[in-house]
C-alpha cells in the first residue's frame, strides 16, 4: 500500500495524549476510557462502559451509526487500552512522556496498541463526516495483557444488547500486515499443600517443593511430546503447542520441610487443538498418582488446581468478507499465523469474524524505549480511511 510517509499530526496527537495516561495493567484505565468517551459525546457518539466488578477499570464500545441511523453491521475497530509494566526497564525517556525521535514516536504502548487506537480516534471526522451505508464501532478493552480479561464482558454485553457486526479488525502491531491466525492462550496456578517439619524429622514432614517438581517434570513432558508429534501448522512461526511453567514459589529456609508450593503455566494451543485435553491429563495425573502418594506419606496433602486466564485461538477464514477486505485494502495475501494471542479470537467465537492488522512491530511491545515508526502510523491511516470509505454509500 503506497502511502504518504508523513503520520498526520491529529494520529500523531492522539497517540500521545493516550500514552500520557498510565494504563498499566495494575492501575485502572478509567481516565483514558472516559476521556475518550467525552470526545465521542462532543461529536454526538454515545458510548457503553462495562466495568470489571472493582469498578476501577472498564471496556468502552461506541457506534458511529450509518447514514440511516442503522447500529448493525458494519466494522469493529478493537484494541486493548492496557500496557505492560516499565519496572527494571532501562528507558532513554520518560515512557509516559512520548517523544517523536528520528521518524518514530516512543512511550510505552505506542506500539502495542495505541497507536492503532490513535489513529482511528483521529479518524472520527472523517467517519461522521461520511455517509455511510454500514456503522463504525470503537471497540476498547481493559486487561488484555493480563490474559484478555475485558473482552469477554463486552462482547456478553452486545450479545445481551443484540448488536451484531460484520466483522472486526484488531489492531495488535503487525507492521500492518495481515494476521489471519493465532494460537490460544491457557494459564493455571497449581497449589502443592505439603507439611512443614525441620528438616532433620524428613519422615515427620512432607515436602510440597519435591512433589511440585514431579508434577512440573510432567508437565514439560507433555510439551516435548507436543514437540515431537505435533499436531504441527507449518505456518506458525512455532508449528506445535507449547507448554512451560513460568512462575514458582516454595519453602522459607534451607532446614525446614517446605508445607507449600506453588507455581504457575501455560499452554498455547494450534487452532483446532482442545486445551482441556492437555489439562486433563496433568490434573489425571496430579490426582490419580501424585497425590495418593502424598497421602500415603500425610493424609492432610492436596494438590489444587485453578484456572487464571484463558482465551481462545483464532482462525480466520478466507472466504469471510472482512478478510477479503482487509486483503483488498493491504494488498496482501500472505498466510501468516502467530504464536501469540489476542482478543481476535473471543471476537471470533462472539460469532464475529475477526482478523489482526495493526501498527508497529511486535518486536518492540514490551520492551525498553518501545516505539511505532510514524511511517507506520501513516500507513494505518490511509488504511483505516479506506475501511471508512469502503462502508460509504455508492
């Protein structure tokens, strides 16, 4: 897509006003979602707010409805107003003070994902002023980054409401490239309740730490057998579903039997693959031999499971009109499919067709002096106004 290279200063302004506000997914991001709301109200857009149940936090979902007023239909422009943590990040800025450097503007979320945020903001004239055949919806979410915890209220809540689009672009940073596929994400805490003794009585005691352990050997053998014999999709950069433990906490001194363990993991499964097999089998195995074991050793032992975030995988197909638009408007018929996740697939089994395009490289989220080049935020534009006129009337 050939664009004019200069980002236009209103996306750019957007940007920045949204990465002022510190969202990070520990705070609440009730002060960037209600000033968006009270520049879509001055331009005569209502929004929806749907709170998580602190209050503290909230999705916002406008529609600029068509020229006769009609609200179904049409596009959803998504994104996640949540960033990630700056702690222990070497910065070279102040990451809520974004700066234009070289081409690029930096802050943290810049990239991931208010940049695409901004820039449909800019975009809101240009929808109101046109005159559509088909809506524009504003799609914004709380805790994604935490394991896409917003979303799932927000598409209940259009469900209960009845309001049901075409299709939805998430605007995740793919150097505005197509994302047609993404794996599914599954996280669970395990608890290993063992009992503590000095360490001198072993036989008095039951150590939880060594039992977690088993348990976290077992699992990294479901993830090499994952490896080994798939099912495998080429067309991830990572052809087959992982499995790995990512967080563990146990025991408080060297001389005492540790009573506790827990721990953390994931799963990312290829579309298609049934997360809760893989479950089952390490819940089979934590109750069916682990834990007999543990009781015979003290009869107060247990092994507790709980899930803590899940969210489904994407797979877009071809022949769904918002795919093809998309291709039509990027001029890009690539299959790429990626290891992470996003809300693309809870829009997906909304009954919402849904694929990714979107701002900036993935390889800068997260990081340290993250940025989106501003060449990238011209290109958003000038394809997010495409979007707009093709829901024009003829």
């Amino acid at each position: 897509m050939s664009v004019d290279r200069a980002a236009p200063q209103a996306a750019v302004d957007w940007i920045q006003r949204l990465v002022s506000i510190d969202t990070t997914s520990r705070n609440s991001n009730l002060g960037l979602i209600e000033m968006v709301r009270d520049e879509l109200r001055h331009a005569g857009i209502e929004s929806h707010l749907s709170h998580d149940t602190s209050g503290a936090k909230a999705n916002l979902y406008a529609t600029v409805p068509a020229a006769d007023g009609s609200t179904q239909g049409g596009i959803v422009l998504s994104g996640h107003t949540d960033v990630v943590p700056v702690d222990g990040q070497d910065w070279d800025s102040d990451p809520f003070r974004p700066e234009v450097r070289d081409g690029k503007l930096y802050g943290r979320g810049t990239c991931d994902m208010k940049g695409y945020i901004g820039t449909a903001l800019a975009l809101l004239p240009r929808m109101t002023g046109t005159d559509l055949k088909k809506p524009v919806h504003f799609a914004l979410s709380y805790d994604e980054e935490v394991g896409c915890v917003g979303a799932p209220l927000m598409l209940a809540e259009l469900k209960a409401r009845g309001v049901r689009p075409d299709g939805c672009i998430v605007g995740e940073p793919t150097s505005m490239r197509v994302i047609v596929a993404h794996k599914g994400i599954n996280v669970w805490r395990c608890c290993v309740r063992g009992h503590a003794a000095h360490s001198s009585l072993t036989p008095k005691g039951l150590n939880a730490i060594e039992y977690a352990a088993q348990l976290i050997c077992f699992i990294r053998e479901l993830a090499d057998h994952m490896r080994a014999a798939g099912p495998f999709d080429e067309a991830f950069d990572v052809p087959f579903s992982t499995a790995q433990v990512g967080t563990i906490q146990g025991g408080i001194a060297v001389n005492t039997i540790p009573g506790l363990c827990q721990f953390e993991f994931e799963h990312r499964n290829l579309p298609g693959a049934d997360p809760e097999q893989f479950y089952a089998r390490i819940q089979s195995y934590a109750q069916d031999t682990l834990l007999p074991r543990m009781r015979r050793e003290h009869p107060d032992a247990a092994i507790e499971l709980t899930s803590l975030a899940s969210a489904p995988s994407l797979d877009a197909s071809e022949q769904a009109a918002i795919t093809q638009l998309v291709r039509a408007l990027t001029a890009d018929t690539a299959h790429r499919k990626v290891a992470y996740g996003t809300e693309a697939g809870q829009f997906q089994q909304a009954g919402i067709p849904a694929v990714i395009c979107g701002p900036g490289d993935i390889q800068q989220a997260h990081r340290a002096n993250e940025f989106v080049a501003l060449e990238q935020v011209a290109q958003c534009h000038a394809f997010l106004s495409n979007v707009i006129d093709s829901l024009a009337q003829p």
